[in-house]
C-alpha cells in the first residue's frame, strides 16, 4: 500500500489510510492475530508523521478493527462470527427505585447454596482466572526462601498494618495507577473484601445510605446488608461506568447519602472503564458534596490496553477517597492479600483493622513482595492480559454463534467476566436451574442487584483456558436458552 494509490478524498489523510487498511482486514489480507506495520513503518511507507500515523491507528481501534498489546504494537482483533448488539445503556434521568433498599442476602445464598449441590458442575459463572495463568511455581519458591530464611515468621506476631517491605513495593506499584501514597499509608488487609468492609464501617453506621453501582458485586449488597446499611444503586453503564447524572439526581433526592462504592476499572459484573474525564467528575461531585468515595480496584491490573487506566484515587485532592485493592484477581487467589489507603480516616481504619482481625501473616507479604519488586510481575501480568483477552474473545464468539437472536453483550477490555444479556426477557434463574441440571453453572443477574432489573442476564467467567469441554458447555447453553425462551424447557 502506498498513499499514492488513495483516492482524492476529502477526508483527513488519517481516515483515508484506516478505509484502505480496514478493506485489507475485511478482504483477508491482513487476519486476525496479524501484526499491524509499526508506526514507525507506517511513516516511512506513506510519508506521514507520527501523529498522522498514531491517528490512524487509534481510529482503527476505536472502531473495533484493532487493538493495542502493551509494549507489543497493534494487532488485528478478532470480530465475533456472529453480530452482537452491546447491552442496553441504562436510563440517567431517573432517581433510584425505592426497592433498591430490599435485603439481597437471602437471594444469593439460595444461589450459592443450589449451586454447591452441584459440585461437579462446570463452573462458567466465576471471576478468578485459572490456577494455571498464576506464577505457582515462582510464588512457590519465594515463599520457601522466605521461609528458610526467617523460620520464626511463623510464631512471631506480624508487624501492625503490614510487612515493611511489602507496604514499600505496594507504594512503588501505585504510581502506575495514578495514585502517590507512601508505605506508612499502606495497611493490609485479608483480600479486597475486608478493605472495603472497613472503609465502610470507618465513614457510614448501620441505618445509613450508601450508593453503588447497579448493577454491582452481589458480595459488596452482602457485606452492606451485613452492616445494616441501605443499598441506592445507582444507573451504571458497560460503556462509561457509573451514572454521574443519575447519581447527582440521587444526592439531590435523598441529601442523605453517606458514600459511595464504586468500581471504576473493569467494574464487575459490566467490565466498564470510566473514562478519565467522568473519573475526575465523580471526585469533584462526591468532594463538593462531602460524600466519601471507597474505589474498589481489583481488576485495573487485567486491562488490555496501550496506557493503562488510572485509579479514581488520583483525582483526589482532599483525601476523599478511601482507595481498596487486592492481589487475588492478578497474582494469588489463594494468598489473599489486599490493601488500603484511606486517605482522612487513615487513623480510624487502622483502628478498626486492629479490632477487627489484627495484623495479616507476613510470610505471605514477603513472599509477593519478593516477586512484585522484579520485572517478573510485569511478564505475568502480561501474560495474564492475553491469555484472558483470547479466551474473553473465543467465549464471545461462540456465544454469538451459540445463544438465539436477541441475545447482546459488550466485549470488554479486560478482565475475566462477559456480561450477557438474554433475548425475550428470559429469567436468569430459571436458565440456571436447567444449566445446573445439565451440568454447567452460571451467575444468574439477580444475584447483582436489589431489584429485578438485571434477571434477564446472566455472567459468564472467561479465566479458564477454552477447551473442547468449555465449548461444548457454552453451546449447549446457548440450546438451553433457545429452549427455555420457545417454551420447550418449562
């Protein structure tokens, strides 16, 4: 290709390269997997600069024709066989139901406890990659050396807040987030979990009103529900996030609300990035108002683009935001190590950390701390990114080709989770019953939200390698929901 052979067009020279190299890509002549010229080879060969260059590459991407590999270049996405519609965007303009401050809890463990009577069951409704994708054998060896090394780690008591040396990686780490703490703010928790328990018990009691996403994590309802806090969820987009419009409409209604708990990298169920300016706009909003923000944030480390996304903490200005994150989705399911900085409750959290459950083991933070402060983790973490991105790509595919029309989803960019939408309004549970009987568990929607609003979708878990038994499960989900949605599995 050369710029020569263009077409006189109006169009800026930029959109005039991505049509040729977008009908290239639909004729076969570039497939997916291929490796897009450099932007440096695409200079030279059409006499462009870099921004023209980088222009052309971006618009691609943004249109779905490629996709960005850290420190790898662009590369030919994959498109699903089959056409799906992204889910539907919620409605803005609405203030929050007031069935939204329904109990949750007795719904989801009828969930859990039906499927757990089916333990061999294939699980596709899970958020945690596979043991495989993990650094086993690195982690391993650092937890003997650590070990061999201080054999009393296990009958001396651990160091309040956390292990130093771990607290300083952590620190370290934050910067590529956006976010500059120093490792005396950093305080360790068990998994991302009792983070965010203690930062909602640190600035809301029981009776008080908190806003989330919706939909949202069915563990965070639980947790508040546990507290005696009231639920408000919030509209939340698979695009953008959570609602800014629908949440000030919300703080306008109410006047009440005492936080609000947001997950703005790869939210799950949704999988949504917020994009930086709307990131910046619900800390000034929330600051302005004098509601405090608690970012949970485990999954930004799973995002599969060029610049990785910033944590919303970087956009605080007064200490407003109570920043959670763990290492159990990104490097050890099994360790559950998680960590907080809390900004002005700082005090206050260490405190309750105390009361609460003490200091973590420290052979556990050595370990990984041993691990992270190396490029190692940089390799896995890459790893990980491709593995989930080709098998978050294969599981959209056959959904595509598998599940009935009508059928919608939104292909993320990262993590391990796809948020499916079922045609005709189909009730998630009742697909999981008959799922369950055939041998394949789900996350029916209803499991993310107080209301009812989310039964007619269903997550599926994209962090377990694609295998003939993982196609087969997903095609005879597919069948299962032609089935139910003609009446034939009433």
């Amino acid at each position: 290709m050369n710029t020569a052979a263009f077409p006189a067009s109006a169009q800026p020279l930029y959109r005039q390269l991505a049509a040729a190299y977008r009908g290239a890509i639909e004729d076969g002549t570039l497939r997916p997997g291929d490796r897009m010229p450099s932007v440096r080879m695409l200079m030279q060969r059409h006499t462009v600069s870099l921004s023209t260059a980088l222009q052309l590459c971006r618009h691609l991407e943004d249109e779905g024709w490629l996709e960005a590999r850290p420190r790898s270049g662009y590369f030919v996405r994959r498109r699903l066989r089959a056409s799906l519609p992204g889910v539907v965007e919620p409605a803005q303009d609405q203030a929050p139901d007031p069935a939204a401050f329904v109990g949750i809890h007795a719904t989801v463990s009828a969930v859990i406890a039906q499927g757990q009577r089916y333990p061999a069951a294939l699980n596709l409704g899970g958020a945690t990659a596979a043991p495989e994708h993990y650094p086993t054998e690195a982690l391993k060896n650092a937890v003997l050396r650590c070990l061999r090394q201080s054999p009393t780690l296990l009958t001396t008591p651990g160091s309040p807040n956390g292990n130093p040396e771990f607290r300083k990686v952590i620190a370290r780490r934050a910067l590529d987030a956006g976010i500059r703490v120093t490792a005396d703010e950093v305080i360790v928790t068990h998994g991302g979990i009792e983070a965010v328990n203690l930062a909602l018990r640190a600035v809301a009691n029981p009776g008080d009103t908190v806003a989330v996403e919706s939909p949202t994590f069915f563990g965070l309802l639980q947790v508040l529900e546990s507290l005696g806090m009231r639920a408000l969820e919030i509209p939340t987009s698979p695009s953008s996030g959570i609602s800014l419009e629908a949440l000030e409409l919300a703080i306008a209604t109410y006047g009440n609300i005492k936080a609000v708990v947001v997950v703005p990298n790869l939210q799950n169920p949704l999988g949504a990035i917020m994009p930086d300016g709307r990131k910046a706009a619900l800390a000034a909003l929330c600051e302005r108002n004098g509601i405090a923000v608690i970012e949970d944030d485990p999954y930004r480390d799973m995002h599969c683009r060029a610049t990785p996304p910033k944590a919303l903490k970087a956009w605080d200005r007064s200490g407003n935001i109570i920043y959670c994150a763990s290492l159990n989705k990104t490097l050890a399911p099994g360790m559950r190590l998680g960590w907080m900085a809390a900004g002005r409750w700082q005090a206050r959290v260490a405190m309750l950390k105390f009361a609460q459950s003490r200091h973590n083991e420290e052979w556990s933070q050595i370990a990984a701390a041993g691990f992270m402060a190396t490029s190692a983790y940089d390799r896995h973490l890459q790893r990980l990114r491709e593995h989930l991105r080709e098998q978050r790509e294969r599981i959209a595919d056959t959904v595509a080709a598998s599940f009935p029309p009508g059928t919608r989803l939104s292909l993320p960019d990262g993590g391990a989770m796809l948020w499916v939408e079922l045609p005709g309004g189909l009730p998630s549970r009742r697909l999981f019953e008959h799922a369950l009987e055939a041998g394949i568990r789900i996350a029916p929607g209803s499991m993310f939200s107080n209301s009812q609003r989310f039964d007619h979708f269903i997550r599926i878990g994209c962090g377990y390698p694609y295998s003939p038994e993982l196609d087969a499960a997903l095609r005879r989900l597919g069948v299962l929901t032609a089935r139910l949605l003609d009446g034939a599995g009433h």
